[in-house]
C-alpha cells in the first residue's frame, strides 16, 4: 500500500496542470492592463457568472462569508434582528449573520443535513418576529425549492440562500439560490467553481440588492468619496476575476458532470451496511461538492481504515455551529433538540469528489469503503 499515492479530497496540481495556460493568459492580460481593482474584468465575469446561473446581476466579493453579509445588509438586516438558520454548515454562514448584526436561531436539520423545512415552518409559525432566513445547501445537494417558495410567500420572509457549496445544483429544473431575494456563493479554492485564492458573489434579480451590494463592497460608498453606509472593503480582485472567467468558469460545467459520474459509481459501487450514503432528494441534481457518508460505529476507525488504502477523507463538520467557543459571546437561539444534526457531527465522513479523480482512484476509494468492517 506505501506505494500508491494517496487519494486527495482537493488536488490542486492536476487542476493547475488543465488550466495553466488559460490561467497564464488572464495573468498576463491583467498585468498589461495596469488595472487592478474593479475594473473591466470583475464586470465581464460579473455578466458571465450572472447569465449562466440565469440571474440578472452578480457582484463580485472578496470571499463568500463576505457575500452573505453583504446580502443580509442590502436586505436591511439591522441590529438585534433574528436570522432563522442551520446549525450544520460552515461556521461562515453564523459568523457573516452575526456579523451583519443578526442573531441565528438554529434548528435541527433533516436526515439528508439539510435544514429541517417542516420544523421551520413550525417555528415560523410560532416567532413572527423571524424575518430572515439562510437556508444552506449543503454538500452540493439542493433542499426542496419549492417548499422554500411556499415558506418565503406564506411567512413573507427575506431568503438568502448560502449556494457556497451547491453552484450548479438545481431542484426541479431549477437553480439553486433562485427563490431567495439573493444567493452569496464562494471561489474558495476548494469549492466548485474555486479560483486561485478567496473570492465570492451574490447574485440577485433584484436591482435594489445589486446596487445596495456594490455599495456595501466598496466602503459603503455610493459615488467616490460619498460614503453611504458603514461598508467593507470586500471586492473581487481583477486578477482572480480574468482567472475565473478563462480558466475556471468554462470548465465548471463538465466538472460537475464528471462529479456527479463519480458520484453515480459510489452510489452503484459502495455497498456496506456499515455505512449510509447521504443521497439528493428527489427532484434534486446535486452538484456534489461533498460525498457524505454516515458511519457506523467509529469513525475514527474507518478514517483510519481509509488512510491505509491511500485515501484522504475529511468530516463535515465535526462540532455543530451553536456548540463553538466563538458563540457564547453573542446572543443566539436553538429551538428543539438538534438530534439529526448531532448525528451528523458524530458521524460524517467525506470521501474524495473531486473531478481529477481517475477511474482507477474511484474503483480504490470504493474497495476501501467497502472493505470496511466496522
Ligand atoms: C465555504 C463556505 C462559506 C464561506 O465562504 P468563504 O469564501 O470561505 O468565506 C459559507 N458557507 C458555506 C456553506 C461554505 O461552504
């Protein structure tokens, strides 16, 4: 086994060796342009990302916890107010509500980790004070649209949808991050459409958000020297704007399509009572950022187990939002035993994704989970 390279959830390497040249090209274009910062090409790969998620404006932001702030102010997100959420996530998705001056009241996530609708609706229905909602979806699996849909009309809330994980995902035909107000997604370098560094969006069919946003990114000026709003300095740089419209963005397409291949031969191939995959609902197209399992008696053990068959695995994640150190500084609320999510944390391992894996790498990543005895 000392022999074989080991399987990586991110190889960064192989993703270099495909788009060198195109990413070599941005990098040069820039440089000769002399300009910098919000220039010609945030706003080309602004209109590019825009029209391939079919929204009507993007803005382009220094990372997605970031865009999710910046989404929740443009909002009118003001101090004090209660952003219902997950506690299963990125703890980017609290911190950017804290941030905005929210206070997260989290509950419990369905068997497929993602935010419990039903019992939402429930709350909803109880705390009419609960105006804002940032429904995750997560692992690259899209939740029920249209159950969003039906909540955001009926309990006329403010949706941000958090897409950082789920580009490319769609429900029923549709994208994800299209019901809310506005979605805020990442280019962290490990996320699907990663660029060479931080960077993020929000994206909305609302001209309000869009311009609210490119103020807020800007120290909340409106015109230079006119500040507004008490901004940020968030702003997608040109260089990983020209990289991400070159390079990355033309190929996000059939990455997905060899993700969800991969994805296609786990479902097929693992096969052990000891491990239970987290699949999409129907209706779902995931974009399979993550390939989540539930283990079975010791997780430890099986990442272990992983390891001595040369393959990487990580947890997602490991300590839920509302139980980290960070929070008992701010007010936050959980509403009903987080029982799902618990499980979750206790016992969910991630298995490589990534579209560079070969054939060969998937066949092994599928003999280990199955040679696993628990
Ligand atoms: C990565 C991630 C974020 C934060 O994005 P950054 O660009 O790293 O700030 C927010 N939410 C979710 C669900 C994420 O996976």
């Amino acid at each position: 086994m000392s022999a074989l390279e080991t399987i990586a959830l991110n190889d960064f390497t192989r993703q270099w060796r495909t788009i060198a040249a195109d990413a070599t090209h941005a990098f040069t274009r820039v440089g000769e342009s002399g300009w910098y910062i919000l220039g010609k090409e945030v706003e080309r790969f602004e209109s590019a990302l825009a029209a391939s998620w079919t929204f009507k404006h993007a803005v382009g932001c220094a990372n997605g916890l970031d865009a999710i702030e910046i989404g929740l102010r443009a909002m009118g997100l003001s101090q004090g107010q209660k952003v219902l959420t997950t506690p299963l996530s990125a703890f980017a998705t609290t911190l950017a509500i804290v941030r905005a001056g929210g206070v997260p009241v989290f509950i419990d996530v369905d068997p497929t980790g993602s935010i419990d609708l039903r019992a939402a609706a429930a709350v909803l229905g109880s705390k009419p004070e609960i105006r804002f909602f940032v429904p995750v979806h997560l692992f690259g699996h899209p939740f029920d649209l249209d159950q969003l849909a039906e909540l955001k009309t009926r309990f006329k809330l403010l949706v941000l949808e958090d897409c950082a994980q789920s580009i490319g995902a769609t429900f029923r035909g549709r994208p994800a991050g299209s019901v809310g107000q506005c979605l805020a997604t990442s280019f962290y370098p490990t996320k699907n459409l990663g660029c060479m560094g931080d960077g993020g969006a929000l994206l909305t069919n609302e001209p309000t958000l869009s311009s609210a946003a490119r103020t807020l990114r800007d120290y909340g000026q409106s015109e230079k020297y006119f500040h507004d709003q008490l901004g940020l300095n968030s702003r997608l740089d040109e260089l990983q704007a020209a990289i991400l419209q070159d390079a990355l963005l033309p190929r996000l397409e059939s990455w997905t399509a060899r993700r969800s291949q991969i994805a296609a031969k786990y479902l097929a191939g693992i096969k052990n009572a000891q491990l239970k995959l987290i699949t999409p609902i129907e209706g779902a197209t995931s974009a399979w950022h993550l390939f989540p399992l539930l283990i079975q008696g010791g997780r430890e053990a099986f990442q272990k187990h992983l390891r001595a068959y040369g393959v990487a695995s990580a947890i997602h994640y490991p300590r839920l939002i509302p139980n980290q150190d960070a929070l008992k500084r701010v007010p936050f609320e959980v509403i009903g035993p987080l029982t799902n999510a618990e499980r979750f944390a206790a016992s969910e391992v991630s298995i490589p994704i990534h579209p560079f894996l070969t054939d060969e790498e998937v066949d092994r990543v599928i003999a280990a989970c199955n040679g696993w005895k628990g």
